[in-house]
C-alpha cells in the first residue's frame, strides 16, 4: 500500500454502537406431564396420569412472535494485512451485544390425553381429554457474546471483510400459572390445584455469520457497518413440581402428584450494525 492510504498494516481496536435486531424465536416445543392420585383418609382410592399427543415428536409447538429492537454493542478486534499483501488481510473480532429481548404468548394451550384408574376397579381406566393452560409462555435472550474470524480486503480509506464464528448465548423461559385440566366422564376437573409458575436461565452455544465494511478518518479512528446472521442451538429446560390441594367435590379428599416437562426452544437473529471504532 502506497502512503496515501488510511488503513494501518495491523492493529488492535476497540468499538462501541448499536445493533437494530430482528430476533425470530420460532416455537417454543412444551411437554407436560402430570400424575394425580385421589386420597381419601389416607387411602389412595384413584390414580391418573396424561401427557401431550405431540410429547414423542418433541411436544407441543408454540409459536413465539418475531421481535425487533436497538442494542448496544462492543466490541474488541486486531486485523493484520497479509505478508507480501498490499490489500488481503485477517482478522478476528469479540462482541458483546446486550440483546434484553423476549417474545411473550398468552393464553397457551396444552392438549393432553390419559387415563383415570379407580383402585377398587384396576382393570377398568377410564380414558379422558384435558388442556395443560398456562397464562404465558415467555422467551427471552439477554446477553450474547461472539467471536468471529474474518479475512478482508482493504483499499485506500477502509476496507471489506467476511467472516464467522461460535456464540455463546444467555437466555431465559417462563411459564406463568400453568393448571392441569381433565373432562372426565364429562366432568372439567382442575386437577393441578393452584397455578404454579416455572422458569429457568441458562447458556448456549450458536453461530454467526458477518459481512461488513469500514470507513477510515484516520489512521486512528473508523466507522464500522455491518451485517449479522445468527443462529442459537436449540435450549431445553426441565421444570418440575409437586401439587396438593382438597378434592372441591369432597372435603374429605386430597388431590396430590406431579407436574414435570420441558420447553425446547432456539433464535434466530438478524442485526445491523453500526459502531466507531478507535485502533491502539
């Protein structure tokens, strides 16, 4: 590169901006299951037990809305030009995007089917439908961290680069007020008791792609723009819980057991990025 040019043969750099996000959190597969057993002065007099139609196939699909947002971005990079190279170079990149955004269902259904065994008639169960009902399903994403490898091309006051890497995700569910339904004999029994909330946080890994450009003031400082392609691994989490509460029909009973499933869901993001960065 003759000296006209504003971009360094290798530097370090560290940039602060914004992203403007669209996240799309697809479904959000849910399996539930539920036990009950129906006591009566100590005595279990009946048992039950459902589950989702859909459980074997992953659970029931709910779908999450599409969110849109601006975060903030940093980030901290070197790229050096290749030797023998007036214009190819390499580079790598960390970034930290504070993403805070969540896709919230309500009103969700789940179907289940099963079956209700009186102890005094075992071989007889008596078949039923029912909905699992929660108040909300929520997704979210909080944080996300990445490292991305690239390779560019530079000329006079900047240059162009293409590159990709892991992500490492921290992400978060929700499930608020979920109640066990059963129509038995044509019967609808809340068969859970008191609605019982779950949730759960945790970390997984993705991918991303990058293609971007740069624009040089100086040899110290430029402007970055970018375009980002992120995918998250799918993310499972396991609630469980136990339940007692009166039989409303009859004083005298206790309705207790379980409530256990999982939710399994991932993101995919796309961002826009604009930052200023200053080279060191």
């Amino acid at each position: 590169m003759g000296e006209q040019s504003l971009v360094p043969r290798s530097a370090r750099y560290l940039g602060l901006g914004f992203n403007y996000n669209s996240m799309n959190f697809g479904n959000q597969d849910v399996i539930a299951v539920g036990t009950s057993d129906v006591i009566e002065s100590g005595v279990t007099i009946a048992t039950g037990t459902a589950d989702g139609p859909d459980d074997a196939t992953g659970g029931t699909p709910i779908f999450m809305e599409t969110q849109l947002n601006l975060s903030p971005s940093i980030e901290l990079g070197y790229f050096q030009h290749f030797d023998q190279s007036a214009h190819q170079l390499w580079g790598f990149k960390f970034t930290n995007d504070y993403l805070g955004t969540s896709s919230d269902t309500r009103l969700v259904r789940l179907p289940q089917v099963g079956t209700f065994t009186y102890a005094a008639d075992p071989a007889n169960p008596v078949p039923f439908t029912g909905n699992a009902i929660a108040t909300s399903l929520k997704s979210q994403i909080i944080d996300q961290m990445a490292f991305r490898p690239y390779v560019g091309h530079s000329f006079g006051t900047g240059f162009v680069f293409i590159g990709g890497g892991p992500t490492l995700s921290n992400v978060r569910t929700e499930v608020v007020d979920l109640v066990g339904f059963a129509d038995i004999n044509g019967t609808r029994s809340d068969i859970s008791g008191a609605p019982q909330d779950f949730s759960d946080s945790g970390w997984v890994w993705g991918g991303s792609a990058e293609i971007g450009v740069t624009h040089f003031f100086c040899r110290s400082w430029f402007l970055e723009c970018s375009y980002v392609f992120g995918v998250t691994g799918n993310k499972t989490f396991n609630f469980n819980s136990t339940f007692s509460s009166p039989d409303p029909s009859d004083p005298n009973r206790i309705k207790a057991g379980t409530l256990v499933g999982s939710s399994t869901w991932q993101t995919i993001t796309q961002s826009i990025g604009i930052r200023l960065c200053r080279t060191f």
